[in-house]
C-alpha cells in the first residue's frame, strides 16, 4: 500500500544546549502530533531515555548468556564432551537466540507495523527479560539430565525471539520522534544502549569471579547475573509504559493506511534494501561476537589468560565500543549514515588481520588494545545504522523490514562467528579467523557501496 503523508519536520523547534529539543517547544501543531496521545506534549528527552534504557536491558539479557556460554555452560549443560565439542556445543545454544531473531523480527515487526511501536516494545522487553531469568533457575546436566540442555535450548529461542522484536522498535521510537536534521543523534541513544547492556553484563561476572572461589562460580555464582533479570523489567517497564506513540505511525493510524501483512510488503517492494542492509550488519555482528565471547573463550581456554584478568580487559573493551558507537551516529546527521559505515568496514578489514596477532601476545596491555581496536571499528558500522536501516523503508513497513534486515545480519554474522572460529582456530590457527573477519568486512563493504544515503530522506 503506498503510504501518501506528509512530514512535519520539527527542526524548527528550539534547541537546548544539550542538544535534545523538547516537543514542548513545538509549534502547538506539532507538538500535539509529537504526545501521540491525549496526555499531552512528551518530552523528546523521555524518549531518548527509554530507547537507551530499553536497549541496555535486553542487551545486557543478551550478552550475559554470551559470556556465560564462553566460561560455564559447557560444563553445567555438556560435561560428558570433550571440551572442543562442549564449547562447540555451548556456542550452538547460543546461535540459536540469532536463528530465532529473524522470526522475533516478522512476529513483533507485523504487530509493531499494524498496531503500534509502543505496545510491541513492552511484550518484547516482558519476553526477553523472564526468559533470560529462567535460565539463572534451570537446574544443570547433573540434576535433568538430557532435559536440562534441551530446555536450555528453548529459553535461548525465546530469548532470541524477543530480542528480535526489540532493537528495529528502539531505533524507530527514537527516529520517528527525531526531527530530520537529528535523526542520527537520537539514534545514538538505543544504539549506545548495548554497549553500556555489555559492560553491565561483562562487570557483574567480573565482581562475581573475582569475590568467589571458582567452584562456588561454577556451581551457582554465574546464575546471579541471569537473576538480576527480574528486577531490571520492571524498571525497564516502568520508563516504556510512561512513552507515546511515535508522531509518524500515528499519523498512518489516523490515515487507516497500515499494512496488512508487512513482511510480505517488505519482501516484495523492498527485496534490495532488505538483503543488502542485512549484508552491511554482517561484520557488525561478527566482529563484535568474535572480539567478545570467542576471544573470551580463546584467551583463557587456549592462551590461559586468567577469566577475570579477560572479563576486566573485555570492560575496558567497552568503552571503546561506546566511543566508536556514539562518535560514528551523531556524526552521520552531517557527514551521511552510508560514509561513515563504510569507514567503519575498512577499519574492520585491517583490523581483522591485526587481532589475533595481538592477541597471542598475551599481553593484557595488547590484549586490550585488541578487543577495544575491534569494538570501535565495529561501533562505528554500528553507531549510524540506527537511523540507516529505517530510512530504507517507509512508515508502513518500516518495523518489519529494519528489524529483519538487522537480524538477518545476525544470522549470517553473529550466530555462525564464535563456530567458525572455534573450528578455523583448531584446524588452521588463529591467523585464520582474523582472515574470517576480514572476509565479513568485504561483504559488508559491498553490500554498503550498493545501497543509497538516506539522511535526506522524508519518513512520511
């Protein structure tokens, strides 16, 4: 259906010193389209806040089972493997939250696009976030047996499937509500929010390992951080319920000119954007899960790295991902989204073939500058493609085909990565996987240098 609306930038409104202007300094017109609702003019710094905050939580689910599957879960779930295979198997269970992410996608973009970003964003959060704390309560191998991986296998699909829905839902909360000129600073904001998810997740396993003995970590301390679930969806239900409706959907809403099956829309009118925006996510994905849980795995399963020297090097890491993330996204409103994501494939390129040298130095002063190298290369593919993916779909479809788009992207990059390199690793060194990552920054390189920039464009 084609969606015939028209726009109301709000680049007009004043601009705080912060740099966040507030819908209350609108014109009324536009403020009133900005609240979505009956309550009034929202605050654009509220949705900011929310994007932010959304996204750090279900990142944070996220990431800690990543982190768990490099250090424990091959012996709590596969003790009766020999430690390749466990750790393959560990990194499968893993896998399987991106092969579900796709289908997390098409469920909450298809609901997101005919009934609201708002509404899909509270199920998904809900999903993701007691899933996640099932998993700190399912007994191991030893207490189930054959049950305890299959469930395991289970919670991480539906976690999968909830993250599915989460991020393309975010970065439309936050681009929608943007004004144009801006679109990439307010993007900023649920992008940045993994980083700070990764760093919560990587600090609460670090204290753990370092305050108990390993077999008290092994035994039950690696549950705690999948228990502290619980109590972060409510606080991330408390900051989505006080949020409106997005101007621009609701403009669709008032038009009755909603999809009726979004996902096919997206698949028969936007094929190219959709595959080559998954094929730019590729090296995103990769090099971040390669730089995170298989080096986690790498360095103290293979070089005897100690974890807890890892897990405080991989917070440092961090930071480096949040700089890149958030220097690449504001810069984007000026310089453009695909510039400045093809910067980031070519530094991802180089950098592939300069990690794992480094690496093997087991230097914990090179080890850092390793895995801190690799997140900002990919924060900075990562930081613009918030406002990228959606600007390659319009409002009717916009849910659906951002949120596909990255996810496939995950598939292809995140789910296979740490597999891959397990296998690479063993049979041609680790050279090899730093020529792996150098080939999913190609392909990202390729796909990008086919697609349009979209910092221009109108989202009506």
């Amino acid at each position: 259906m084609t969606v015939r609306l028209v726009h109301t930038d709000a680049t007009s409104a004043a601009v705080p010193a912060d740099g966040i202007p507030d819908v209350a300094d609108t014109p009324p017109s536009e403020s009133a389209a900005a609240s979505g609702s009956a309550t009034g003019p929202e605050s654009l710094r509220r949705v900011a806040v929310a994007s932010f905050i959304g996204t750090a939580i279900e990142f944070y689910d996220f990431y800690i089972y990543g982190t768990a599957a490099a250090l424990v879960l091959n012996q709590a779930f596969f003790p009766t493997l020999d430690p390749v295979n466990a750790t393959l198997a560990s990194f499968s269970t893993y896998a399987v939250a991106f092969a579900a992410r796709p289908i997390g996608s098409v469920v909450f973009g298809h609901f997101g696009d005919r009934v609201g970003r708002k509404s899909v964003l509270v199920v998904s959060l809900l999903l993701m976030g007691l899933s996640t704390a099932l998993v700190g309560l399912l007994p191991g191998y030893g207490t189930l047996g054959i049950w305890a991986p299959l469930l395991l296998i289970l919670l991480r699909f539906l976690q999968g499937i909830g993250l599915g829905g989460e991020w393309g839902g975010a970065a439309l909360l936050a681009v929608e509500h943007a004004p144009k000129k801006r679109r990439g600073l307010y993007a900023a904001f649920p992008q940045v929010g993994p980083s700070v998810g990764f760093f919560a997740a990587t600090g609460v396993f670090w204290l753990l390992s370092a305050v108990l003995d390993d077999g008290a970590f092994r035994s039950w301390g690696w549950r705690v951080p999948f228990l502290l679930s619980f109590l972060l969806v409510g606080v991330g239900l408390f900051v989505r319920l006080k949020i409106s409706e997005t101007p621009v959907f609701a403009r669709v809403m008032d038009a009755r000119e909603a999809s009726r099956v979004p996902v096919l829309d997206v698949v028969r009118r936007h094929p190219r954007e959709l595959l080559l925006g998954a094929g730019g996510m590729i090296i995103a994905y990769g090099l971040f899960y390669t730089a995170t849980t298989y080096c986690l795995a790498y360095t103290t399963g293979t070089l005897g790295v100690s974890r807890n020297t890892m897990l405080g090097l991989s917070l440092v890491a961090c930071l480096f991902l949040a700089a890149g993330t958030w220097l690449a996204a504001t810069r984007s409103d000026g310089a453009g989204r695909r510039k400045l994501v093809l910067i980031g494939t070519v530094l991802s390129a180089v950098w592939g073939l300069i990690l794992f040298p480094l690496l093997d130095t087991g230097q914990p002063v090179l080890i850092a500058v390793a895995v801190g190298g690799a997140l900002f290369c990919m924060g900075v593919v990562y930081g613009p493609m918030g406002a990228y993916l959606p600007e390659l779909f319009g409002t009717t479809v916009r849910y659906s085909g951002a949120s596909l788009a990255y996810n496939l992207g995950g598939v292809l990059g995140g789910a296979v990565s740490p597999l891959v390199a397990t296998r690479l690793q063993a049979a041609f060194g680790s050279d090899s996987v730093g020529w792996y990552v150098t080939a999913m920054a190609v392909v990202s390189l390729v796909c990008v240098l086919a697609l349009p920039e979209t910092r221009e464009r109108e989202l009506g």
